[in-house]
C-alpha cells in the first residue's frame, strides 16, 4: 500500500452522496453537450506556462515573447492560472500567494506549507484559487485579491486539484494515493472516482468533470514525494464508468490537458522540443505544434491558447 503521505497530517474527509453523473456522447467531449461548441474551435496558438526547476522553481508564459511570471522559489505548492497571467503559491508559513502583474499579495493563512501535493488550483476564469484548509479536507476558495472566501465542500483527495473548465467539479488524489475523488463544488458533496485504485497526480478535468486525466499506480511503483510531476504517462477515465478511454496519439506521452471546448492536447516527448497534440472531442488528431526547445525537460502547467 502507498503512503505518501501521512494519513494523519491530511486528516480523513467522509464521502458524502455521489452527484449523479452525467452522460457525454464522445470519449473526450464534455459531459454536457453545451459545453462543446458546433463551430470549430481556433487552433492552438501555442501559449502555455511552464515551471522549471533550477535552486527554487520559476514559472514562465511561453508563445511569443516569454514572461517570466513568479519565482515560489522552493515552494512545491504552486499552480499558474488559466489565463497565463498569473501564479499562485503556498508558503512555508502556511501564507497562500497570489503573483499578478509585478505584485506579489497574501490572500490566505493558516494553510499547510511544506506538503508538496496540497497544492492550489485557479478557478477557470482565474479570479479565485481554491485551496485545501489546515485540518487537510475541507477545501476553500477565496479572490484573486483575498476577498470572498468560502468553503466548497471537503473530499478525501486534496492533492494536485484540478478544476473543470465549467467550475463545476474539482478532482484530486488521496494523499495516501489510495484513488482520485471528485467534489462537486454547488453541492459540496465528494464522491470516490471508479476506475483508479492508486493514484499520484490529477491534471485535468473535461468540462462537465465526467473525465479526467491522472497518473495511475501499480501496486509495485513508488508513491512519490507529491511534488508536480515534469512528465508522467497519463491515464484518461470515465468517472461514471470508470473505463479506462484509449489515447490516440503514438510515442512517448508526458501528459494530457482538457480544453475548454472539450479538446484534448496531448504531450508527446521529442528529441529536442516536446510536441502537442491537439484532439477533438471524437478522438480524432486535428493539430500538432511544437513546444519551446526551452521548456522540454519543464512542467507544463497551463496550455493557454
């Protein structure tokens, strides 16, 4: 069994009643038909954020002229916020940070610092960055400016939250690693997701929340220290179902990031810069772009637009 981290420092969250799950028509389109547009989308311009790792990390926007855009510095607990104008950390100290345009400004306290995978996650609009609170289950949300904070429910996977881009649900994994679970933010309720029995990072959600993208276990494979992962292979889940949806994309993948319109852009190792591949909500290959050469061996973070 993995024990990652202590069952004792996140404490135990009950499982509330699963929110009925909803049905989507195609493997990586959202669960709610809505959600994906009938006109084409915009192909990917190539912005995306970054983090490297060089005595402390540093967070950058690449497509076009880079920007660096926050140094969490030895925090593991950072996230950088959809739109790719800002990051979001957590200090030693327990001080939740917010790096926006130059100004640097404390919006939370009282959180758990030194944890690496209680890290925060932006809201899709990024205005709010939701947290997990000091007794380790019960997850809060709170402004960009350090206003407005609430509770949106607790849940027995805190770590690595991701946030569907509809702001319906959040998704994390235990800290024992022992499975993901999905919390439904309007009702509060949390509900183990089926399919996945051990678990070690989440990085994204469809819109809708029916699928998600995870870093699975075998029973054999260490849990790790919860830090953000530079790559992983990624699993792809149906959470009503819990069947495993097949990627189809060849070579060595790295990692995978749910659209707003319900594509998927899938990272695929290369010799000397990483590619995205984009697909539709059918599975079908419709883009492939080149990362920046500079960021092969960093964290992907954000893929903006």
């Amino acid at each position: 069994m993995h024990r990652s981290l202590a069952s004792a420092v996140l404490g135990a969250a009950t499982l509330l009643a699963a929110a009925p799950a909803a049905s989507a028509a195609t493997p990586h389109a959202a669960a709610s038909s809505a959600a994906v547009s009938s006109a084409a989308p915009a192909p990917l311009a190539g912005v995306a954020v970054y983090a490297a790792y060089d005595r402390g990390y540093t967070v950058t926007r690449y497509g076009g002229r880079p920007a660096e855009l926050g140094k969490p510095g030895q925090s593991a607990q950072f996230a950088a916020s959809p739109d790719g104008r800002k990051v979001a950390w957590i200090t030693s100290g327990g001080r939740l940070q917010v790096r926006d345009g130059g100004r640097t400004r404390t919006v939370a306290r009282g959180l758990q610092g030194d944890i690496p995978c209680l890290s925060p996650v932006w809201s899709p609009d990024s205005r709010r960055v939701a947290y997990v609170g000091g007794n380790g289950s019960q997850v809060r949300v709170v402004g960009a400016d350090g206003r407005g904070a609430r509770v949106l429910g607790r849940t027995a996977g805190p770590c690595h939250l991701a946030w569907s881009p509809d702001g319906r649900y959040l998704a994390g994994y235990a800290g024992t690693t022992e499975g993901v679970h999905r919390l439904d933010t309007r009702t509060g309720r949390s509900v183990k997701v089926k399919g996945v029995k051990l678990a070690n990072h989440v990085q994204s959600l469809s819109p809708g929340g029916r699928y998600v993208v995870v870093s699975t276990l075998r029973p054999t494979d260490p849990g790790g220290d919860g830090v953000w992962p530079t790559s992983f292979t990624p699993t792809l889940v149906d959470t009503a179902t819990g069947r495993r949806v097949p990627i189809g994309v060849k070579g060595r993948l790295l990692g995978a990031f749910h659209l707003p319109d319900g594509r998927l852009a899938v990272r695929v190792a290369g010799r000397t810069a990483n590619t995205l591949v984009v697909l539709d909500a059918r599975g079908r290959q419709v883009q492939r772009l080149a990362e920046p050469a500079v960021a092969k061996d960093q964290a992907l973070l954000q893929v903006v637009r």
